[in-house]
C-alpha cells in the first residue's frame, strides 16, 4: 500500500513494460528507428503511447488533432485507438522528421486516418476553427514547442467537445517546474499553464506522472 505515487526504479519499470505493453511491431521498429536520431528524446515513452490509445478508445473518439508530431509514434498509438471511419489532423512543421511517420503510419495500415498538415500548428488551428468549427473534436494531444503551449491550449480547448480530453505533454519538465531557480523561457511557460490549469473552470483536471508528465483536460 502507498499514499503516493510509486517511484520507479529500472528494474520496477522494466516489469511494468514487460507486463503491460502490447506493441505492435511497427510500433516498435519506430521507437527503434527514433532512438538512433539527434533529438531522439522528443519521442514520448511507450506506455504513455499507449496509455493514450486506451484513452481515446475509451472516450470513443473519433475526430482528434495533434499537435507536434515529430516522428509520428504518438499520432500511430492514438490512431491505432480510432475507429476505422476515424481521423485525425497532425500539425507539425518539420518534413524531415514527419516522412518518418509518413512511413510507418502507411506501414500500419493508419496512413488514410491520418490528414498531415506542415506549417505552423496555431495557422492549421485557427483554420480548423474557421472551417470546422468548434466542439468538433473528441480528443487533442499537445506536444510541440512550449512557448506556445497556452496559445495551443486554448485553440483545442474551443475545437473539442463538451467531454472531450485536451491532454498535454511535458507538464512535469524533467521535474525542473518545481525548481524555481530554473528560469529559462521553456519551463516558465509550462509552470505558468500548469498554474492556469489548476484554476480552470472550463475543465476538470488530472495531471499524471507518465512518462515526462501528462496533463488531461476535460472539457467540461
């Protein structure tokens, strides 16, 4: 028994992947491909990835957006968790990167659930806004630069429906939020959403240490 959450060890994490993963080898190949690239941290953890495919097939979402792709392992699991008439829209604006996921995505046979769209994410949201309109979305997932993180939130939050989950990465920082004398732009503005969140009404709030730490926001 715990009052708080557990800390894991290597050995503990080990068994949790062991005992809970259901990758499929495409999956995996991707996770292997990413590890071997510069920015290879970018890549969330695979039991966030799929702690995320659980969730949008729980809440039966059908229509979702990314936020922030890199090499598509994220949008791959959350696909995986969508029905076959679902979709999502995935914004990113690094091409190198993204005909990674364009690979693997079609490799999975989820390339058609998929609409990719290179340019700046807040450009594709106002759009969507504008030709889509709002509380049409079941599911958002935010992971791109921080410093925009706020301006990302409140895009989704208009495009999901009442009940649906805007959820949002990095909200932990490698536990430097907690440290006040880390300072530097990046931290300071996921410490300033964090706050922000906590006091928004519009939503009901669970933030989970997974992976780098995973805030879910259901809109109310």
């Amino acid at each position: 028994m715990s009052n708080r959450t557990l800390s894991l060890t290597d050995a503990v994490y080990e068994y949790l992947c062991d005992q809970s993963l259901r990758e499929t080898p495409v999956q995996r190949q991707l996770r292997s491909v990413t590890r071997k690239m510069e920015n290879s941290v970018m890549q969330i953890s695979p039991e966030q990835g799929q702690f995320m495919q659980f969730l949008v097939s729980m809440i039966g979402a059908s229509n979702t957006i990314e936020v922030g792709v890199y090499t598509g392992y994220s949008a791959l699991c959350v696909a995986l968790g969508l029905p076959e008439d679902g979709h999502m829209i995935a914004c990113d604006i690094n091409e190198e990167w993204t005909q990674v996921a364009l690979e693997y995505w079609k490799k999975a046979g989820v390339a058609e659930k998929i609409d990719l769209r290179i340019g700046p994410a807040l450009d594709t949201l106002t759009e969507l806004e504008k030709n889509v309109g709002k509380d049409q979305f079941d599911f958002a997932f935010i992971d791109a630069d921080k410093v925009n993180y706020d301006i990302y939130y409140e895009k989704c939050l208009g495009l999901v429906r009442p009940g649906g989950v805007v959820a949002i990465d990095n909200v932990l920082w490698s536990g430097t939020v907690a440290d006040v004398s880390v300072m530097d732009e990046n931290t300071k503005a996921i410490r300033s959403l964090n706050a922000k969140l906590h006091k928004d009404e519009r939503i009901d709030i669970s933030m989970v240490p997974i992976g780098d730490g995973l805030t879910l926001a259901r809109k109310r």
